[in-house]
C-alpha cells in the first residue's frame, strides 16, 4: 500500500528525559532553560521534533509520570514563561515539540483524587475506579506493573482504588464522560499553545474491561494482554479524541502501549481509522522479559529480535505507520542491551544508527545514543532513583533475594541506566551540572562525552549528523520500499530498499565475528561505519560493520 505524504512521516524524533539534559541553576536536575541552552546542539544533529519527557506538576514518584496539575510546570523544570520560550526556540529552529500525555492515571495528589478520595458521595469519586473489598481482600488478583497489587485499600471510604502502576498513580475512569472531556480540554490546552503533538503514555490501557475479574494467566505480559490491554472502548475514546480535538491542529500522534500486537496494531494506526498518528511497539523491548517481568529476565534472541523488526517493518505497508526505537527511558542503553558497549562500542553504536534510520517509520532516537552512551553499574540500591528498581528490590529482598544478585540485574536492566545526566564534557558532573546531579553520572563520561565526539571527525556523533543528513535527502527511507534479504547466518541481518529507480541494500552484522555476504559485493558504498561513500564493497563485513550500498 502506498503511504500518502505527510510531514510527520519525514521526521525524526530526538527524545529528551528533562530531569537529566542540562541543569542550568545548579540543583543537579536538568531544566527547561538547559534544554534551551542546547537547542543549538540538537539542531545541528538534524533532528525534527522533540520529544520531551513530563514536565508537568508532580511529586516525582515515577519522575512525572504521576501528574498532579496537568497546566502546571513543575518547579524543578522552570515556569510556564520558560516553557513559551522553549517552544518559540524549538519553532524558531525549524523543528517540532511533541510533549507527553499522561492520561491513564494520575497523581494522587492531583485535585481530581484529592476530592475523589475525600468521600463516596464526591461528585469526582468516579473519576476514579473505586471497589469494594471482595472476601475481605483485594477487588481482584491483578498485578501492577511496578510490583505487588494493583489495588489500594484506603482506611477512610473502606474500599479499593485501582492503580496499575505504583500506589500514587490511581488509574481513570475513562467511563465517566466527564473525564474524558477533562482530557479533550487539556489536550486542546496545549495544542492551543502550539505544540506539534503528543506521545501517549500507556494509551493502550485506558479502557478497562468491565466488569473486572481475575487474571487466569501467570506471566505478567499475558495479564496485561488478557486484562488490562485494547479493552472495549479503546477505539472510540481514542477516535472521539481525534475527531473532537486532534484533527483541527496539524499534529500527529504517537502512542505508547504495552499489550499492543502486530495483529491488532493496524486497529489503532491504520490510515483510515483516524486515531492514532503512529505506535511505539514493545515486541522487541519485552522479549527478554520472563514471566515475572523485567527482573525475571530470559536469554535474549537475536534471531527473534530481528525477525519481530522485519516483521513490524511490513505493517506499513499494510497502511500502519510505527516509530522505530531500541531505547528510551524505560529500558537500558541499545548498544549494552543488544550490542557491544566495550571492544567495539564505537563501531556498535554506528550500526545501530544505520539500523534505526534505514527503518521506516519514523525513529526515535533517545538522549545520548549520538555518542554511544552505554549502562552504568549500580552496586547499591541508594545510588538508584527509580521506583520501578526500588519496589522490586523491596520484594526481592523480603523474599530473602541477595542484594547484590539484584543489583547485577538493575546495572543490566534498570531505567535508572538511561537516566544519568547527558555526558557533555569531562569537567565535574560531565558538564550537566555543577552541583552533584540527582542521579550520578556515569563514570565513564571522561572517555565518552559530547566534546570529544565534536573534536573527532569519526565520531559516532558525527556519524548521526551525517546520517540524518543523508537520510533528509532520500525520499527511499519514508516512501520506498523495504525487503528483508535471506542470509545463511543468524547475525547478517540484511535488507533492500527500493523508490523510483533508486535500489539500495544494507548488510549488519550483529556480532564481533568477521564474515562475508554475497550480496552486493562490487557495488559503491553510499554509508557505512567501516568503509566511507564511494568505497566498493567487497562482501566482506568487519566486527559489527554496517554498510548502504547502491545496486
Ligand atoms: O511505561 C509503560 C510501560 O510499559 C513501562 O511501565 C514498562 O513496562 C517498564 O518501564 C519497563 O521497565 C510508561 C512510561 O514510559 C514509564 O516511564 C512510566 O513509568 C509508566 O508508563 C507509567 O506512567
Ligand atoms: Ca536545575
């Protein structure tokens, strides 16, 4: 199917996760005016639209992801005056703002719970989802996402409030019409403000499935599938939305959700369904994830990994539109996760490059990937931040778990790892601030760091300019076609991409290995990590070389 051309097709998506860009007043957390002093930066990547994490009111129980007042700055990151500027500076630039909705839950201490909690007879009680005690237990047997029930007692009202992730994050009642138009108004509160979009937080959660009852299923990813996911109402709370308000601005969508799957994707993204822009998928980021979640982790698959690419890759051309990505805030550093962060990062971090802009789609590429950041390590639960990492920590150790077999786990899987501030340079703090930051830094920033990869003309970071560049010129990338190419050999993962007269093939090799393909060879390199434009290439592929070549 051929895709129509639109704006947010052609982009590129630059995440950033506030707390940890740029501090400019020396508290050691990054804020709105940090994020202006970089703009500069981020526009001489080549980046389209920003993306930029909650920095909205909120007590930072899930850093922002529990908002308290949805037209409120937090304090940390500025006012609203240095919100306006941020946006003038984004638009001034050329680029885009894409900000986060959060609207499967909210804070407690967001007025709507305030009052909702207050009585039974609150006219905002349903705003939330409230149940009685069944047995003298627990509404139903549901696991939350960060650990232990997803059910609150509270004392006062004697019944059970829902909150799928931590106790301070109280689910809404999307049922309630009211609430949703609460959402339409503060959806259209920012758009009226200018921004160019959202991402949406666990969109994919909002219709509950009514009436609840107990999970069947054991492993946590089948839970969410079973019950918490594409409930109902999914599709009309998220057409109203994009009748009533979205599709009167020119913006575009991009939707966050566990339990979405490539069969039933199509419902949320399909052209004509007029409700989502585009999905971040998980099929990829929860595949080494057991039963129990993250901290239950199996052997990662690269054979799997690389088909669940290609596979999702095929959903544009049955009309869908994704947004490629191998990190963000939730997960760990790409290359340490998928790749190779020690012997080979450099040469790592550039394949994945080529990887995640020669997909289609458009990427997301998060904070710090431009220079091959890596995952730290985490010897103690005090220096994490992370309520995830905590109350799993908490679990594990009552269960008389070993502190330190845990820790091991959250240096390979903890959010917390891509987290630490952006590593600028190699002054104290690597530049981010000039008081300590409220999560440490990663050590290594003396060796990888922002300055040194601009003084370095083989840089990863300047392998991302010239990449973004080259990609900006080529309509292939957006509007072509995308073939996988069979190899003999699971780590050659191999693809062609077609548009007008235009053929190109790219060759990856996911491993240290030397190896050769039979593709291609005598053909002209158009970009590659090893070998430079112009090259020939022979068939030959170095320890995670990656190569575009020209048929
Ligand atoms: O994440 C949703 C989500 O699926 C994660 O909880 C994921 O399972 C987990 O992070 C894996 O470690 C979104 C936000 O991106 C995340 O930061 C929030 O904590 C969460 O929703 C709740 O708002
Ligand atoms: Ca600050």
């Amino acid at each position: 199917m051929s895709q129509t051309k639109t704006w947010w097709k052609e982009q590129v998506i630059y995440q950033i996760y506030p707390r940890s860009y740029q501090d400019s007043n020396g508290d050691g957390i990054g804020d709105i005016p940090g994020i202006i002093s970089r703009l500069d930066y981020i526009q001489s990547l080549g980046i389209d639209i920003i993306w930029l994490s909650p920095i909205y009111a909120s007590p930072n129980d899930d850093n922002g992801y529990d908002i308290s007042d949805y037209r409120a700055i937090h304090p940390d990151f500025g006012t609203m005056a240095d919100f306006d500027a941020l946006l003038k500076g984004i638009h001034e630039r050329g680029m885009k703002l894409v900000m986060d909705l959060v609207v499967n839950h909210t804070s407690d201490e967001h007025e709507w719970f305030e009052k909702s909690k207050s009585s039974k007879d609150s006219p905002y009680r349903d705003y939330y989802i409230w149940r009685d005690a069944v047995d003298g237990k627990e509404p139903t047997n549901w696991p939350s996402f960060f650990g232990g029930s997803s059910w609150e007692f509270h004392e006062e009202t004697q019944q059970y409030y829902l909150h799928l992730f931590t106790k301070k994050q109280p689910d809404l009642n999307w049922e309630n019409a009211r609430v949703r138009q609460e959402i339409h108004d503060l959806v259209r509160y920012w758009l009226d403000k200018g921004i160019d979009g959202f991402r949406m937080d666990v969109i994919s959660l909002i219709s509950k499935d009514y009436p609840l009852t107990d999970t069947t299923k054991k492993a946590f990813g089948e839970v969410v599938i079973e019950r918490y996911a594409n409930g109902p109402r999914i599709h009309e709370y998220l057409h109203d939305l994009h009748t009533d308000v979205l599709s009167q601005y020119d913006v575009f969508t991009v939707g966050e959700g566990p339990g979405i799957t490539r069969t039933n994707a199509i419902d949320y993204i399909g052209a004509e369904r007029g409700e989502l822009s585009m999905i971040f998928h998980f099929d990829h980021m929860f595949m080494d994830h057991g039963a129990d979640g993250k901290f239950d982790p199996v052997a990662f698959d690269l054979k799997r990994f690389l088909d669940v690419i290609a596979d999702w890759n095929d959903i544009i051309e049955e009309g869908g539109w994704i947004s490629p990505f191998f990190d963000n805030h939730d997960f760990q550093r790409m290359i340490s996760r998928f790749g190779d962060d020690g012997e080979h990062r450099e040469a790592c971090a550039k394949m994945f490059a080529i990887l995640l802009l020669t997909l289609r789609g458009t990427p997301s590429i998060y904070m710090g990937s431009e220079i091959g950041m890596t995952n730290r390590t985490f010897d103690s639960i005090d220096q994490c931040r992370d309520v995830e990492t905590i109350n799993f920590y908490n679990i594990y150790v009552e269960k008389g778990g070993d502190p330190a077999t845990f820790m091991k786990m959250v240096s390979d899987v903890g959010r917390d790892n891509v987290r630490v501030p952006i590593q600028w340079d190699s002054s104290s703090h690597a530049g981010f601030s000039t008081a300590k930051p409220w999560l440490d830094v990663n050590p290594n920033f003396t060796k990888i760091n922002v300055k040194d990869c601009e003084s370095d003309p083989a840089s990863i970071l300047h392998f991302y300019r010239e990449l973004l560049r080259f990609r900006k010129q080529h309509r292939n990338f957006v509007y072509g076609t995308w073939k996988r190419i069979e190899t003999s050999r699971v780590e050659t993962f191999a693809y062609e991409m077609r548009f007008d007269d235009q053929q190109w093939q790219v060759f990856l090799n996911f491993s240290a290995e030397q190896t050769s393909i039979s593709h291609g060879s005598g053909c002209t390199v158009v970009m590659a990590n090893y070998l430079s434009p112009g090259d020939t290439f022979t068939g030959k592929l170095q320890a995670w070389e990656g190569v575009i070549i020209a048929v």
